[in-house]
C-alpha cells in the first residue's frame, strides 16, 4: 500500500519480478477491506506515512488483530527511532527504509 501511485506501481513491479503475486491500495481502509475479504494474502507491504486519517503503523496493527497470519513489512524514508519514538512498540513488525534496493527488499520479505 502506498498512496503514490508511481511509487505503489514501481514496488508492485518490483515485487512482481522476484515472484510475488501483487494486490494493491492506495489507503488503509482499502488494504483492511482487502484484508477481510481475501484468505490468500501473506504479506502486508506498507508505506509509513499515508493518507485519509489512517498511518501504514495502524493498519499494521490493524491487520494483526484481524489476519494475524499477515506479516508486516513497513516501508518509510524516515529512521526506525524517529518512527519508534512517534509509534512506540514496533518490534513486531519488519522495517525497511526507502528508497530500498531490490535485493534488501527481498531478503526483507523472505526473513
């Protein structure tokens, strides 16, 4: 989920590319209505900072209670501890920082 299209369609092709089957959302309620009607969804990639009142850290939290089976990976330009000292408790959840290469997003989401 990213709310810039460019981005959301660049990291969809990205994820595509080492294998991934991709669904996309340009907003926290999309993705948690993705979330309650699919069972086939693994991951959850998610951009930080997003629109429409909803943060990619509250639909990770979301997702955790309603698809507990769903891992997280959260995505964001700014550092882990600034993140850490908005959000708090993010241990549960994988980080990565953009702009991210490839091969650190893979690892990422074979991890």
């Amino acid at each position: 989920m990213d709310d810039e299209p460019d981005v959301m369609d660049a990291a969809a092709e990205l994820l595509r590319s080492i294998g991934y089957a991709v669904i996309t959302a340009s907003n926290g309620p999309d993705a948690l209505e993705l979330l309650r009607r699919r069972n086939d969804i693994d991951i959850l990639f998610t951009d930080v900072v997003m629109p429409q009142g909803m943060s990619g850290i509250e639909l990770a939290r979301l997702t955790s209670e309603i698809a507990p089976g769903v891992k997280v990976v959260l995505a964001s330009g700014y550092p882990l501890p600034a993140l850490k000292s908005d959000f708090h408790d993010l241990d549960q959840f994988a980080f990565i920082n953009k702009p991210y290469r490839l091969a650190d997003l893979a690892r990422k989401l074979r991890a």
